[in-house]
C-alpha cells in the first residue's frame, strides 16, 4: 500500500471527536481528509490531515470547466467492531474510467484503495452501526490549473472525506417523475462517467420533479424519450412477471456496482435476471396490469429503495402492484447482510480494511 504522511493533529481531531445525534445523509463530516497533488506528471504522497477549508484561487480551472470527478462508497462495522468495505477495487477502476473520460490522470488503484482505506480506518469509532447506516466515503478529483483558457488542466488534487451517514431514504419515501423533456446523458457524452456536470445538469429537472412531490427524475434515452435509462445518482430496476428487469448498459447509463451486485445475487435468491431495453410505456401498461409488480431504485447511497409510484407531467399517477417492494426488500436484506459482514457473500466482495498509515 502507499505510505501516507498523516499530520499529528488529524489523530488528535478524531480522537476528540463527538459524533451528533442525527446524522442525516452526507451533512456531518469525519474531521479528516486525505489528499495528494498531481504536478509534473507524477501524484505526490498521500496526506493525511484535518478537515478544513481549502484555498482557493478564483481562476482554478475547476470552477469554470467542471474538469472533476469523484466516486461514492460505503464503510461499514462488522458484528465484531471490524471496518469493512465493500468491493472497493471496483470503485477504484471506475475513479480511472471517469479520469480518462475527463482528460485527468489516472491515480494507481492502490494509492486510490490506501487513501479509502486509511481514512475508513482511522473514521472507524464513527462509523454508525445501526443497520442501513454507515460512512459513507467521497473520493474525488479536480482540476487546479489557475487560468481561464479552455483545455485540460496539468495539476490536479485527489481528495477523499468521509461522512458518517443514516440511510439516503426511507421506505415508502420514493416517488419518480418521468422525465418526458430534458435528458441527462446523451450517446458519445459523459453520462457512464461520474463527473460533477452530469449532476449539475440533473439539476433542474430535481426541481420540477419536487413539484410533484417526487424525490427523483426518471430519465428516459435521449434520442426516441422512450426507453428506461435510469435516475440521477442510482440505476433502475423492476420486477416484471417474475422476472428481475434492468436496462442493459449502454454509452448512457453509469454502471453501478450495485447494479452489478443485484445482478450477481437475485439468482442466487431464485430471481432471474434480464437485462434489456425497457419501454417506458410497457412499463407503465405493466403496472396498470399488475404484470409489474415492483420497481426500485439502486445505488451506494440507497442500497436498494422500493419506488412508491410513477408520476407523470399531467400527474397520472402509476403503482406497482407491490409498490412497498416484496423482492426489492429481500435482495436488500441479503445485499446489506453481505456489506454489513453479516452473511459471507462472493468473494472478495466484503474487505477488510487495513491500517495503511
Ligand atoms: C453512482 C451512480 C449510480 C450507482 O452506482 P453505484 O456504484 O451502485 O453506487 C447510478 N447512476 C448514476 C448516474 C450514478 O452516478
């Protein structure tokens, strides 16, 4: 692993730290951070110190050209007190993906898994251990060059922080707007590289969707608006005639890992899988005709949170005919079991953290 410097008052911070009552998702921060400098064509060494403020000049290519990336993944505490992280190399790759689809350096995967691991481990006393709660862990990268001229940066920081977390929704709180309109990725873009624009353009349509009472945005292809494609930050997935369904990946849909996951674990549950081109109208007439009996939402942050209902810009207003999910729920149960160091999963899934510092 890379050897990390780490600040003597960051051990002091954490040390000293008293975790808040009510977490919330993502607002209360480990007074750590961990980073490295790329300058030169080379990373320099990882750096271990305590969460502040950064300096920032007006002019950083990052505030004006978006050229950053970042990744999402989750902590956990094993029934014995262990850190344990969940299919991290995984996360690492996609970091990489992202960089070359941004025109940013790669960061070797193991100085990208030390920097997870070291600031998973030295979080450890607040990660939070009711079930679906967790520390959730941001790596991320920007681009530092301090003028305004429009090309690739050549000096970039790699960051990681990490939030001790509550689950991103609870049951029964998940109602889709379907996107008839706007698109968020289009093919030949960036929409399968996590990259802080494609949020940024999700953005809007967040807005319209809370109007009508909706916590997401359905997106639908960019070319026909007809096909399923996926949410904002999660992929989507239903149960159709017994079967579980996903839009198949293409050049506009993020590949999750928890995708992946569920599409690695429904078998072993008895569920079979198709990936395929889901009509957003068939889905619909599905649901009408109780063909479709569950749909849900998957990704890091929500592990697997069952859709209420469909809304439509007319506010027609389409359920599942299980919308507090049956299979949904049980492949999460089986999904955190595995995270959580519960149950052993496939291996090399669930890893133990190390102390790399
Ligand atoms: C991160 C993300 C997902 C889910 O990916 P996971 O690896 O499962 O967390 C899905 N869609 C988009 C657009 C994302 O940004």
């Amino acid at each position: 692993m890379t050897p990390i410097q780490i600040k003597s008052d960051a051990l002091e911070r954490i040390k000293n730290f008293k975790l808040p009552e009510s977490l919330g998702f993502g607002s209360v921060l480990t007074p750590v951070m961990i980073y490295s400098d790329f300058r030169d064509g080379a990373w320099g060494p990882l750096i271990m110190a305590p969460y502040a403020d950064l300096s920032i000049n007006p002019t950083m290519k990052v505030l004006h050209y978006a050229q950053e990336i970042f990744e999402g993944m989750k902590g956990y505490l094993s029934p014995e007190g262990e850190p344990l992280l969940f299919r991290p190399e995984m996360n690492a790759k996609r970091f990489n993906y992202s960089a070359r689809m941004m025109a940013m350096p790669e960061i070797p995967e193991e100085t990208y898994l030390s920097a997870v691991h070291a600031i998973t481990h030295l979080s450890k006393d607040l990660i939070p251990t009711e079930s679906g709660s967790s520390l959730y862990i941001r790596p991320f990268m920007f681009a530092t060059d301090i003028s305004l001229g429009i090309k690739p940066s050549e000096t970039f920081r790699f960051m990681a922080v990490a939030s001790p977390s509550q689950s991103y929704f609870k049951p029964g709180d998940l109602n889709v707007f379907i996107e008839r309109h706007a698109v968020r990725a289009c093919p030949g873009g960036v929409g399968t590289a996590k990259t802080g624009g494609n949020y940024a353009a999700s953005l809007k349509s967040a807005t319209k969707a809370a109007t009508f009472n909706c916590q997401q945005t359905l997106w639908l292809d960019a070319l026909e608006h007809k096909y399923i494609e996926e949410m904002s930050g999660m992929n989507f997935m239903a149960i159709e005639n017994g079967k579980l369904i996903t839009p198949s990946l293409t050049d506009t849909i993020l590949a999750g890992i928890t995708r992946d996951s569920i599409i690695k674990l429904a078998p072993t549950l008895g569920l079979e899988v198709e990936e395929k081109r889901i009509e957003i109208n068939s889905l619909l007439e599905n649901c009408r005709s109780t063909a479709a009996t569950e749909a849900f939402a998957c990704g890091t942050a929500v592990i697997i949170a069952p859709i209420t209902k469909f809304v439509e810009e007319d506010k027609t207003e389409f359920k599942t005919s299980i919308p507090t999910g049956d299979w949904s729920m049980k492949i999460r149960n089986k999904l955190l079991e595995i995270q959580e160091g519960r149950t052993s999963g496939p291996q090399g899934w669930s890893v133990r953290v190390e102390k790399t510092y």
